[in-house]
C-alpha cells in the first residue's frame, strides 16, 4: 500500500520534539544553534517559529513516529529505539514505511539490550528458549527472537522493567542501557544488543511537494553545518615544505588546507578545518613531524 499523501499543503515546516525528559533540552539546543527562535504558547505544547517559518510542537517521545505518519508534524527528533519500534509494528500490521531516519544527531547514546540474570551462565540466544522477556519494545524484540530463531514469550511493561525478574514476573528483559548501573542494582548483566541508538531527525519517506521544501533543505544544511563543527578546530601552523606530507599524514580528519608561502622561502604558513578532537598529543605530534607556530582556534559557523 503506497503511503498517504500529504495533510494539506503548507508553507510552515512542523517539528516535533519531546516536551521533557533527556532528549528535550539537547534537541532544543541544536534547533537553537540553528538559528531557530520561537514564541512558546500558553500551555506550552507549541512554540511559533520567529526566526523562521519553523514551528515546534511538544510531545511525548512515543508519538512522535505517529505524528510524522499522520502528516501532523513534517520532522521529529526521536530515539532511534522509539523510530525502529514504531516501524517494527507497522510492519507487523502490514502497514506502510511512514518515515525515516534522516540523520544521527550526536546525542542521548545508548543500546537496546537484552539482559539476564548475573547468575546465569550465557551461552547465546538459545538460552532464552521457552522464557518469558519483559520488555517496552516488544516489536524490536519479537523481530530479533524471530532471526534467532528463539521461541520465547514476550511481555510487554510500560514501567520499569529491569525489576520484573525479581518479581517473578520475566526470566530477562529487553530494556535501554546506558551506564548499566540500574542492571547491576536489579543483578542483571547484559548479554545481547539488538540496537545502537541515539537521538536522531526523522522525516517523511517522500519529498515535500510545496514551500516546505526549501525550508527542509535550509535546516538540513544548517544542521549539517552545526554537526560538523560540534568537535571542529580551525588549526594554523608553520612548516618547511619538504615536511608537508607526512604533516598531512597526521591530519586525516581534515579539509584540504590552505597553504601560503612565507615571505619568498621554503616555510610555509597553513590553515585547515579539522573535524577531530585536537587533543595535546596530537598537538604535540604534529610538533615533532615539523610544525611550528601551532594555533588551535574554536570555529562558530561555517556555510559550504
């Protein structure tokens, strides 16, 4: 079935995010970083885009991906744990692709795991063959048991699942680590990843037809710009030029360099964007390949 077509034609961009917990404020951040600015309503559930015609709306992190598949919201910044729980159902109900997953945005890291009991002796999945798996993400779960080849029952929770083992309720769950620290408090140990997530933009599976899509592309390459800089250095130094190669050798994260001779001899004076963390070693190995003069300097904005 070919997914529906657009809920009207607009010339506003709609993007959802949560309203509150870890992913609101970082979300916020970055559209901010973006040069969004907005006017908050009264019962705080929709900021009117200022800046530009990008407006958001507040929401609960699990209505997002329905949001984006009802046409109510144009993008969404979601975990990607919620955006693949919310395709593994469609796809269990035989429903459409609704969205998609546009871009990784660097935040809110974490993995879906499958977890057991610390007394347990973990041999593989088969070990979970005939046992009950307390989980919020029943989809995600029932696709990988399903690849493994592991008949087991699954039990959906809403609230904390990490303690249904010791209530008799699951023999392990499928839940989100992080630290770890709440399944050692609940003497579980994880055993199994089924997926790598973070914050991430989710967005329509086709192209917008109407003004929305120069505002989707404006975003985009401002949140690509943003991204890019997150860990961005500008790095300036001096060095003779027989040296240039192997200099260039340790700056595999950087753009082509700008390179000036100085003053009519062989010393050369460079600039490069680099995309990596310029920590003091590699400050100081760059040194001993030869450079000079070396000058580290933040980078606010760039534009391509």
């Amino acid at each position: 079935m070919p997914p529906p077509a657009a809920v009207g034609a607009r010339d506003r961009l709609r993007i959802a995010i949560q309203k509150s917990g870890r992913l609101s404020e970082p979300a916020r951040a970055l559209l901010a970083a973006c040069g969004l600015s907005w006017r908050e309503s009264r019962d705080k559930l929709f900021c009117y885009g200022e800046s530009l015609p990008v407006d958001l709306l507040l929401v609960r992190d699990d209505d997002i991906p329905g949001l984006l598949a009802d046409g109510v919201c144009d993008y969404g910044i979601v975990g990607r744990n919620v955006l693949a729980e919310h395709a593994a159902e469609r796809a269990r109900e035989g429903s459409h692709v609704a969205s998609r997953e546009v871009r990784a945005l660097g935040f809110g890291a974490c993995r879906l795991a499958i977890a057991v009991p610390e007394r347990w002796e973990w041999t593989g999945p088969g070990d979970l063959q005939g046992k009950r798996i307390a989980t919020s993400y029943p989809g995600l779960l029932q696709q990988w048991l399903g690849e493994a080849g592991v008949d087991a029952t699954v039990a959906t929770l809403t609230g904390s699942v990490e303690i249904a083992p010791r209530l008799g309720q699951a023999d392990a769950v499928c839940d989100l680590v992080s630290s770890g620290a709440t399944l050692v408090a609940n003497q579980l140990k994880p055993v199994e990843t089924l997926l790598q997530t973070e914050a991430v933009l989710a967005g329509p599976v086709l192209p917008f037809g109407d003004a929305r899509a120069e505002l989707a592309a404006l975003l985009l390459r401002r949140l690509e710009g943003v991204l890019k800089l997150k860990d961005s250095r500008l790095l300036l130094f001096q060095a003779r030029r027989e040296a240039l190669p192997r200099l260039l050798k340790l700056l595999p994260d950087a753009e082509p360099p700008t390179v000036m001779q100085v003053d009519g001899a062989d010393t050369l004076a460079l600039q490069a964007l680099c995309h990596g963390s310029m920590t003091w070693q590699r400050l100081e190995d760059l040194k001993l390949a030869g450079a000079s003069a070396l000058l580290v300097l933040p980078v606010e904005r760039t534009l391509s």
